[in-house]
C-alpha cells in the first residue's frame, strides 16, 4: 500500500510541476500581441499546479503515515 501511495504521490507532483510549465510555453508561443496574456497564463498555470498539488499533498500524507505505520509495528514485532 506504501508503494502505491508513494508511486501515486510521485507521478502527481511531477504532473503538478510538468503541466504549468507546458502551459507557460504553449501560451507563451501564442501569435498575435496581447497585453494580458502573461497574466491569464500565470492564472491559468497557477491553477493547473493548484489542481493536481490538490491531490499530491493528501497521497504524500497518506504515504507518509502508512510507512511510518509499518516502520511502528515491525519494529513492535521484533520486541
């Protein structure tokens, strides 16, 4: 279970990270002049980052109490 939540946590940070960078580029490689466009880009970046750091940070609490809960009772066996 440790494993998966680990992996889970893992693939949704690096998408998390990923995703506002290909956005950025994308927007930014736009034709035409508009004022606004760096700032919508950021707002639409910050909220893809947003989105999947949303379902990060619970998978790497999760992660992170069942690994200890595993470290807690195999060393509780060894005694």
């Amino acid at each position: 279970m440790a494993l998966l939540l680990g992996i889970a946590a893992g693939v949704f940070w690096l998408v998390a990270l990923t995703v506002p960078i290909c956005v950025l580029l994308i927007i930014g490689n736009l034709p035409g002049d508009d004022p606004a466009r760096t700032e919508r880009s950021f707002v639409i970046a910050f909220g893809a980052f947003l989105n999947f750091a949303l379902l990060a940070a619970p998978a790497t609490i999760g992660f992170l109490v069942v690994r200890r809960a595993g470290a807690r009772s195999g060393s509780a066996g060894a005694r």
